[in-house]
C-alpha cells in the first residue's frame, strides 16, 4: 500500500537551523548568526519563559482551561466575541482549520505569488484548486485591490498576506475592503497578519466586525518570540464561531504554548523591544547592504543580489545564515531577518564582504 498521489504537492522549504549549519561547517553554534527563519533575536519574553518553568509539571493534563484563558485573553485584546478566536498550533494550523471549515472538493483557493507556500499546501490537501496573483518585484511588490481582483474567479478563499512573505510589503485597510466589497459573497478573505506588530498599518481585525466574509490570522511565533511553541489563531466572522469545535484538532495548542502565550501577552517592554528593534534593523539593512532592497514593514529585508544560491552558500561560509528566495520563485533574491543591532551590524559587514568577493570572482 502507498500513499495516495502527492506529486502535486511541494513540501515546505523552511530556512536553515543554527544545529544544522554548525555541524555542516564542524564549528560552534555561537560563530553562527542566524538571519533565515524571521525569528525574534531577543528571544521569549522572560515572563513567557518563567510561566513554562511554573507549568511544567501540568503537562500530563490536557490544556483546556489554559485553552479556554488564552482564547478570552486574545477575545478582549481585540473587543471581539470568545467564538471568534480560533487558537491553533501556530498561525498555519488556522489556515487548515479554515481549510477545514470552508472548501470542499474542488473549491479554488486564490494565493500570492510568490507567497508563504503553505496556503497552497492546505487547499490541496483539502482537494482544492489553487490560483495565483503575482506580486512584481518591478513595483516593489506592491498590493492592491485591482491586483488581486484582475486575477480573481470567484475562489471561495483569497489570501492577503500584510506584511508580505518575503518582500515585506503591505496592503492598506482600505485596499482589503475593497477586495472583500467586490468578491462574491461566499468567497473568504483571509488577511495574514504573521508579521503585524513590525508594520505601520492597521489590522484588518475590525474588518471581521464589520461583515461576514473576512478573517485575520496572528501568531505568538515572531513579535512574541514563541516559534518554537508553535501558537498562533485566527479571528473569524461571528457566524462562522460554531465551526471551531468540528474542525479543531483535539486540544492542538498545548498547554506550555497556551501559558506562555498568554505571558507574553501582557510582557508590553518585550514586545516593544522586539518591534524597536525589528524595525531599526530593516532601516539599517536597507541603507548599509551593497545591494538592491525592497520596502519592508516585516522583520526582516528582502535584497536583490544575483545568484541567491551562490549568496546564500558563501554567506553561510562567512557564518551568516540567510534565506535563499528561489524556492519563492525569486532564484536572484536572499530574505534577510532583523538581528539585534550587534548581530544586524556584523552580518551587514560579512555581506558586504561575501558581495564584493564574488563580484571580483564574476569579474576574473
């Protein structure tokens, strides 16, 4: 017996881990500075860190009243309804959990390109069809209502990513409504927020008030720094609040995720840090690297640099771990992620090196 037929389907090409290059270049992880992932280079909040050690002996207990605290938590945080906080294991498990509540065989999906793979990967393994918008690097990756809608067929889902995933673009409150306005009514526009607290634009989470046909995804993975917990959720319409129970994996976000969550939550000087930090970072990236870079509202910064790969392999030699874009569709772009200000000043520095370097071996 076999699975069933996968070859439509491309796996997830996550970026490069510190263990993984350390042990390829048999050198220490602390040589390393690792730029690839969006990662918060400040690490948890403390009080997410100290509430893991209190919890850690209620793990043989399933997260249900922990579930129950983080969703009322996010509910206020937002002044919407506890039914429309959908808490999953990071901001991907609510896009199968809307996978789940909203496709059927041969429903299409509408995703950017190029974009975060896995709204792709969700609709087809929910035996949806998948579209595509383009996003050009030529305008810098910009987002607009008319972009998305000259490419749109009536798909039962649209996906909007604000911050964009790599380029860091945004798409105003306004351009959102105008897409929701002009897509049929049984299309749902999901707006992702992963990147949210970096940028200076508003949420599309008052939006989900307003109507019935718009849902925003968030996640404790980047301004939060709780990747490796793997919490995130969703805000969905008030009529859609009772599909959570059906399509929910039973009790998905752990109890130590839901616990630190909420920690981190109320840390306001760790997130402010990390968002000050973040966006010092992308100024500096954008202003000191040798090469060609797009606007960025995200944590991170995309460059223009050539042969992507070439930079990315002779960067890793130079111990800065960078994320190659071709699997984006972008074969000349690396995705820079925001250091802290020691970090992002030496990695600019072994970049501009690993620039010129090849530029001279180009020229040779």
């Amino acid at each position: 017996m076999e699975p069933r037929d996968l070859s439509d389907h491309s796996p997830y090409v996550p970026g490069r881990g510190v263990e993984e290059v350390a042990r390829e270049l048999e050198i220490d992880r602390s040589e390393l500075i690792k730029l690839s992932s969006n990662e918060n280079p400040h690490g948890p909040s403390p009080a997410a860190v100290e509430t893991i050690r209190e919890h850690a002996d209620r793990v043989n207990v399933y997260p249900k009243s922990s579930h129950t605290d983080l969703t009322a938590r996010v509910a206020e945080e937002w002044d919407v309804d506890t039914e429309q906080v959908w808490v999953s294991p990071g901001a991907d498990g609510s896009i199968d959990y809307l996978s789940r509540a909203a496709l059927e065989p041969d429903d299409r999906v509408l995703v950017p390109d190029p974009g975060f793979a896995y709204y792709a990967m969700s609709a087809r393994y929910h035996h949806a069809e998948v579209t595509e918008y383009r996003l050009s690097a030529e305008t810098g990756f910009e987002q607009t209502a008319e972009t998305v809608l000259t490419a749109y067929g009536g798909e039962r889902v649209v996906y909007l990513t604000s911050p964009h995933n790599p380029s860091g673009s945004v798409i105003p409150l306004d351009e959102i409504r105008a897409v929701a306005d002009a897509t049929a009514a049984e299309t749902l526009v999901v707006v992702d927020e992963a990147y949210g607290e970096f940028a200076n634009v508003d949420s599309a989470i008052p939006l989900v008030n307003e109507r019935d046909d718009v849902a925003v995804l968030r996640t404790f993975s980047k301004a939060y720094g709780l990747a490796g917990l793997r919490i995130g959720y969703s805000v969905v319409p008030e009529r859609w609040g009772g599909a959570y129970a059906r399509v929910n994996t039973p009790f998905a976000a752990n109890e130590l995720a839901c616990r630190a969550a909420l920690a981190a939550l109320d840390d306001e000087d760790h997130v402010e840090r990390s968002i000050e930090t973040a966006r010092w970072a992308r100024e500096y990236i954008a202003d000191e690297l040798d090469a060609e870079t797009f606007d960025s509202e995200g944590n991170f910064v995309l460059a223009r640099v050539g042969d992507a790969a070439a930079v990315a392999e002779a960067a890793k030699r130079e111990g800065v771990i960078i994320r190659d874009c071709t699997s984006f569709g972008l074969p000349d772009c690396v995705r820079i992620s925001t250091g802290t200000r020691e970090e992002t000043v030496e990695a600019v520095d072994r970049l501009n090196g690993v620039l010129a370097d090849l530029e001279l071996g180009a020229k040779a």
